[in-house]
C-alpha cells in the first residue's frame, strides 16, 4: 500500500504558511483513502451512536470541514 496522490487542496492551497501540521487527506493504490487529522478519539469515543462501532486499533480523526469539502472533487463515485 502507497500513497497514490492528495485528494483536495494542499494545506498550503489552503492557507497553512508551513504546510507542516495540517489536515490533509489521501487515494492509496489499494482504493482506500489516508487521513492526517487530529485524534479525538477519548472526546468523540462517547459521542457515537448505538449503531457505531470503534475496534481498539481505530482512532476517530478531525479534519477541517474546509479540507472535506475541498476534497470532495477529487473522490471518485465509484
């Protein structure tokens, strides 16, 4: 699995000076997508509905509602 390109605006096209710390959001070869976010997981763990299910090794990341929609020209439908 590698990173095949950036979905959406760059953190810099977004406005980030130093591009280092920022949302940002990945196509892998294998289909799947990456997302560099921040982990809310103890925050949000609590918040999810009855239907919702979180394995330990999953983590519930915040992204810019700003990088999703910036993304959402670049995420195939199919």
């Amino acid at each position: 699995m590698k990173i095949a390109r950036r979905i959406g605006a760059s953190p810099r096209q977004r406005g980030s000076v130093a591009g280092q710390n920022c949302p940002d959001v990945f196509e892998l070869t294998d289909g799947n997508f990456a997302v560099i976010g921040t982990d809310e997981t103890e925050a949000l763990d609590r918040e999810l509905p009855p239907d919702a299910g979180r394995a330990d090794y999953e983590r519930i990341v915040v992204i810019s509602r700003e990088t999703l929609i910036r993304a959402k020209v670049d995420i195939p439908d199919f």
